[in-house]
C-alpha cells in the first residue's frame, strides 16, 4: 500500500499528545506525515517542521493556509488527511474547514466545544463525503475488542450492570493548573463546560458503550471542582442503558496516587468480564459455576476474538499501540477509497461517537447542577444519516 499523506494542526513544542499522534501514526509504516501548522505561533512552528525534518514549503502559519496551499498541490502530492491535536475550543472549525476543503479528519476527543458544533459537523461531514474518525484510543486495545466480540456473541447472557472507572491524580495539587497541560483544560474558554468529564470520563463513557454495543439513555450525576476551580476535576454518574441495564461511571483527576487507572467490568447473567488499561493484556472472564479465566492478548484465542496485535505473547502492548490500531484502520480505509473499494476493517469511532460524546458531557453537567434525579440523554434522531461511524 502505498503510505497515507498526513497533515497536523497543533502538537507544537511542549505539546503532549501531539507527540503521541506522531509516534502512532509513524509505528505501521502506512503514513507519512508531509505537512503542519504546528502552532499559533509562525515561529514555533517552523521549529517543530524542522524538527520533524518536513519541507519548509509544507510548514504553514495557520491551518486556514494550510488547507488552502494543500488543496492547490497536485493530487499525488497533497496532504490526504489531518490529524486535530489542538485544544477542545478549535476542533470544530478546523475539522469542519478541513472537511469542506477535502480533506479527511482524525481528531483528538472531544469533537467540539458543544453538542450544537457537533451536530453541525455531522452536517458538514455527510455533505463533504470525507471520512472523519475520533481517536477514542481505548478502543484500539486488543482486549477491548475481545471483550466486545464477548458480548456480541452473548457469552455474557444479558448485561445487567456495569461499573466504569477513569481515576488520574495529576489535578490533585493545588498548583498543577500552572502547569501549560492543565491551564487549557480548566478553562471554560479553551476546554468547554467540563474539565474531568470532557477530559477522561467521556472515555470511560464511550468504552462502556464500545464493549457492550449499547447505548446510555438516561443519568444521574454529581461533579465537583476542588481548589475553587471553575470546572469538575472529580465526578459520580449513574447510567441506565438501552437495554435496561444499569451502571455507574467514576472519574477523577484528584485520586492521589492514581495514574491512569481506566478500568471497566461487565456483569451478564451468564458471566461478568473485568479489564485494565494499566494491565491491559489481560482480559478477567468470570463464570458463576466455575473457575475463572484470564485471556491474554496475541495468543490463538484472543486472535480467534478479532483483538489486533503486534507481538508474541508476553510482549506489553499498550498506549501507542492502541493509537496506531486506530490510525492503522483509518490509513486503510483513505487507501481504500483511492481504489473506490470499502476496507474491512471494524469501523472507528466516528461522528456517531462524536454526537454521543458531546451529548454525554452537556448532560452530564447539566444533571450535576440539577435537583431532578434523571435526566435523558438528548435526541439525536433529528441528525441526518450518517451512515456507518466514518
């Protein structure tokens, strides 16, 4: 296959996840990153471009010029698709300038700032035919995919409850909002409504939703903001699904001594499954009449689970390597549509996940600040048809 050529907007000097974007996208061979607006900064992103050692005529000052430039280029030359590493506040009108100049997107979570930009983006996205996809990471593990291809074959029976849980500790200091990561993400202007919840819970909200092909209808939340922030770092929400299972959502960016402990647990009335980011080859299948079992990644039976993996067993894959499953999948399907061909891949999270994502925050903020106990996800009947989640 010929390589995916990728442009980037943001992941300048001192930038964290842009960084990871690079590596991850580097890590299968399949994409070459050829061009950048790195930064607000002209500067700062000239230095960045030399750095990656790209071509200094494909260093741009915005991601206006960027897409304008790019698009003039010759079609075996120009940028195929852009990869969003920005702050929460600019993803909706990069994503939707790039889409409407033709290009596909990759996007850092959440979509946008508000439900309302990301019912427009859908908008914008079925009318531009391009593909979009949002880099909910923890789906690319292997084991959560096993844990999917669990219930969907109904090894589990019924799902009657689940348990989520994202607790970090990074926010517990009084003084880690001078620190460049967390300055943006505790401030309305560049984050939006929520800190913790729009950060780290809308992951557990969509791998709880990822595993058990279900959707959240209605919940109950209580956020809380330490230090007199002005957005949550800490939150509770109680889930009712679809299918009328219940569940309970925990998300924390003051649990002192927490890492990244995103952990799930999936209880059926045949059998209950229990997995960890910080353990992440090793899928827990627990059994009422008999002992459990511990399935582990790229062995014949986690294979056998549709899992993708890259090493023998024993081997850690972890974090870069879900993000390269996920630029992995979305490199093949760009390379597919030059053949006017579909890739078979599983489907990414897409503007589906996009929609569902900024409905869970605003209403999850909106049930905090409530006295009513439950409150209904909104309506997203009224977007126009999608199709599949690209």
């Amino acid at each position: 296959m010929k390589k995916v050529r990728m442009g980037m907007v943001g992941g300048g000097p001192g930038a964290f996840i842009g960084g990871v974007h690079r590596m991850a996208a580097n890590l299968d061979g399949k994409i070459e990153l050829v061009c950048g607006a790195f930064s607000r900064d002209a500067e700062k992103s000239r230095l960045m471009s030399q750095e990656l050692n790209l071509c200094p005529s494909r260093c741009y000052d915005s991601y206006q010029q960027l897409f304008e430039q790019e698009a003039s280029l010759p079609a075996d030359q120009r940028m195929e698709f852009v990869s969003i590493v920005t702050p929460n506040h600019l993803h909706f009108e990069i994503a939707r300038l790039a889409l409407e100049s033709g290009f596909h997107v990759l996007c850092d979570k959440p979509a946008t700032l508000t439900l309302d930009e990301a019912r427009e983006l859908a908008v914008v996205q079925k009318r531009s035919g391009r593909l979009y996809a949002l880099t909910h990471t923890y789906t690319g593990y292997p084991m959560v995919v096993a844990a999917r291809e669990l219930v969907a074959r109904g090894e589990l029976g019924a799902i009657r409850k689940v348990a989520v849980e994202y607790h970090q500790g990074w926010l517990a200091d009084t003084n880690a909002e001078s620190g460049k990561q967390a300055a943006w993400r505790l401030n309305p202007e560049q984050a939006g409504i929520s800190c913790c919840m729009a950060d780290i819970g809308v992951h557990a909200a969509n791998l709880a939703e990822f595993i058990c092909n279900d959707g959240i209808d209605q919940l109950s939340a209580d956020l809380n903001a330490s230090h007199n922030r002005q957005l949550d770092d800490d939150g509770v929400v109680m889930l009712r699904f679809a299918s009328g299972a219940r569940g309970m959502l925990s998300a924390s960016q003051i649990a002192v001594g927490e890492e990244n402990n995103l952990r799930i647990r999936v209880y059926g009335e045949k059998a209950s499954i229990d997995w960890s980011q910080e353990q992440p080859n090793s899928l827990k299948l627990m059994h009422a009449d008999k002992p459990f079992e511990v399935l582990r990644s790229a062995t014949d039976a986690a294979a056998e689970l549709g899992g993708i993996t890259r090493t023998p067993p024993g081997h850690p894959e972890g974090y870069l390597e879900a993000f390269a499953n996920l630029y992995q999948q979305f490199a093949e399907q760009v390379a597919a549509l030059r053949q006017q061909s579909t890739s078979g891949n599983n489907p990414l999270p897409g503007i589906n996940e996009a929609l569902r994502g900024m409905a869970f925050i605003e209403t999850v903020v909106a049930a905090s600040a409530s006295e009513q106990k439950w409150h209904t996800m909104p309506d997203l009947t009224n977007i126009p048809n999608t199709g599949d989640s690209l």
